[in-house]
C-alpha cells in the first residue's frame, strides 16, 4: 500500500485544479480579450466635381486592426443626411456648386468609430452653360460666284 504525504496530496489536487482551469478558456479568439483598438477612418474623393454629375467617396482604406469595420457612415454635406451602409464605397450627386465637407465615420465590429473628412468643390455643369465673352461682327464687301 502506498502512502502519500499532505504535501502530495496538496500537489495533486492543486494539479487537478489547474487542469481544470486550463480547459474551461472561452471560444473568443486571443485578441478579442484585450482593450479594443479604434479603426482608422480613411476617405478618398476627388478634388473637383461636376453637379449633375456623380462622385465616388470611397473608404475602402479604412480598417481595424483587431476587428472589421461593420458599418460606415456618409455625410456629403449638402445636407443634414447621413447615410449608413456596410458598404465601403458610396456615389453622391451635387445639385448645386459650392465647396462641401465629406465626413465619413466607420464602426468597427466591437462599437469603436473613428471620423475622417475632406473637401469636395463642386463646379457648375459645364456642358450646359454658356461662355463669357465679347463678340465682334466683321462687315465686308464680296462677290459671289
């Protein structure tokens, strides 16, 4: 018959605990336990734009670093409206020129956003208007074959 000591007792049971504990983790992947990083707002446009005529704002480069960006938000800035979508990229149209501030806010997966904006001048249709200037008449005398 063997005998075991108080201490290997204690050992063993201690061992058995941490056993224990080892197997009763979480199915959440390693970085989801830490603080949640913010996502970085990026936002790409051009610098002029035509009314009538639609612009692409394009946060493709947005992203997370332990996540995914879940929703981004549009303001054009032509009006109060915000316009909320999963989609990265978003076509606008201008009705009137003027300068305008495009705002976008991406949301990551775990609530955290960032904001990022930049300025658009949008430019008169140029299809449809008529230049400035000055004619002249020229007056001359000819025949006619």
């Amino acid at each position: 018959m063997r005998r075991y000591s108080h201490n290997m007792a204690i050992l063993l049971a201690a061992s058995l605990s941490l056993v224990g504990l080892a197997s009763c983790g979480t199915d959440e992947p390693q970085s989801r336990l830490g603080p949640n990083a913010s996502p970085i707002a990026v936002v790409d446009l051009p610098v002029v734009g035509i009314t009538g005529q639609p612009v692409l704002i394009d946060a493709s480069q947005s992203s997370d670093s332990d996540g995914f960006i879940a929703e981004y938000h549009y303001s054009a800035g032509d009006s109060d409206e915000t316009v909320i979508t999963g989609d990265s990229a978003l076509e606008h149209t201008y009705d009137a020129p003027g300068n305008y501030t495009v705002r976008v806010t991406v949301v990551d997966d775990r609530g955290a956003s960032a904001t990022t904006g930049a300025t658009i001048s949008i430019e008169g249709d140029r299809q449809n208007s008529v230049p400035e200037g000055t004619g002249t008449t020229a007056e001359g005398t000819g025949s006619g074959i």
